[in-house]
C-alpha cells in the first residue's frame, strides 16, 4: 500500500479504460546504447539495429485517474530470460498525481508536462515541457486485427535516481488496428528531442502503428535490479 497526495494506492494498480496511438522504429543498435546506458541494461540488436517505440495514451479510468501520457521506449534484454523487456526513457505526463505516484511505486521517469491530444484522424499529440516543444507525432489508423492480437503481458524497465528497477506489466487490447508505417514524428530542441534526433526518428519511417481504442493494463509491484 502507498499513500500518494493522501491517497491510497494498493498494488496492483488496475487500468480501466485506456486509448493508446503508437509506432515502433528500426534505430542503429549502437547509437540506442548510448541513449539508455545509464541504466544498465542492453538494447536487443539484431543486424545492427534495435527497436524504439514511441506511444501517446489517454487514461479515461484507472486508478490514478484520468491523465495523458507520452512515451519514449527501447526493446531492452531481460538479465533473467529470453523474452525482451521494455525500458522506459521518458515518460511525460500532464497530471501532478500520476507524476507522484509513478515517481514513487516505480520509478518510471515520469515528467509534468503540457500533452495535448486529438483522436480525430490522423490521431495526434504533442508535448512541450518547460515552453520547449520536444516530440509531436501523428499516427493513421489501420486496419483491424482481432482483439486480444496486441502482447499481453511484458515487463517494464526503468531507471530513477541511480536504481534500474523491474515492473510486471499486463495489458488486454480490444478495438486494434495496425498498418505499416503511418507515423510522423516531429521533433524540437528539447534535450530529449536532442536523443530521437541522434535516433533518426524524425526521418526514419516506422516500422508498423497501432492504435488502440480500449486498452485495460494492470501493473505490479517493482523489484529493483
């Protein structure tokens, strides 16, 4: 049990209702190292080249109440298995109490900031933290997979205040669509803007988008590394 802002938060923390718009892109192996080294893991490579994923999510109903979300992510190798993890490098939000509590139970690099979202088609969003634009992406629909299509269940890596930390992180997708490519991303002259621009994502076309219109996520307890 945690108390956040004087509330209580019991583990697991339970997502409800979630819409997620996302894009994963092929970035050099090496270059990505150098971004997320800081915690200690290493990028899954394959032919030289690894997987960055960025995602923007409006949380309707959930346990730390309603809130967008944008997040900047590498496919990292788990120290104890085979199957990769996802490492969280930033992670805005625009919710004081999200901030906290995610600051807090996980350790996820959480930042307040100012993260307008549009669902109309395309979707977009954008986030500018401290007046300084840093990322903006827009993604298109695809078409329609069956629910359920999307991985349930991966853990989340993150790094905060010098500790790596483990997150066991399960999520059921219904309403998916994808496509090939899709995404635009544009990117400003903020720090981390600085990192996707060394990354190539502001000309590199996505692998696959995927959209999500109810996306429900449960996540456990941290284990630090």
């Amino acid at each position: 049990m945690y108390v956040i802002q004087n509330q209580k938060i019991a583990m697991p923390v339970e997502i409800r209702h979630a819409r997620v718009a996302s894009a994963m892109f092929p970035v050099p192996a090496r270059t990505a190292q150098e971004v997320v080294g800081y915690s200690g893991l290493a990028v899954t490579a394959t032919l030289g080249r690894s997987l960055c994923s960025l995602a923007f999510i409006e949380y309707f109903d959930g346990d730390l109440g309603p809130y967008h979300e944008f997040a900047v992510a590498f496919l990292v190798d788990q120290p104890d298995t085979r199957s990769p993890g996802a490492f969280i490098h930033w992670l805005p939000v625009d919710g004081s109490f999200t901030l906290d509590a995610g600051r807090t139970i996980w350790g996820f690099p959480k930042v307040l900031t100012h993260l307008p979202i549009d669902w109309s088609a395309p979707h977009r969003a954008a986030v500018h933290e401290g007046g300084r634009p840093a990322v903006a992406m827009q993604v298109r629909p695809g078409l329609p997979v069956p629910d359920g299509a999307g991985a349930p269940k991966i853990d989340a890596y993150s790094h905060l205040d010098g500790v790596t930390r483990r997150t066991p992180w399960t999520m059921s997708p219904s309403g998916v669509r994808m496509r090939p490519g899709g995404a635009v991303v544009r990117l400003g002259d903020h720090p981390v803007a600085e990192d996707l621009r060394r990354l190539g994502l502001d000309r590199t076309p996505a692998l696959s988008s995927t959209t999500v219109t109810h996306l429900t996520m449960s996540f456990g307890e941290a284990t630090a590394l």
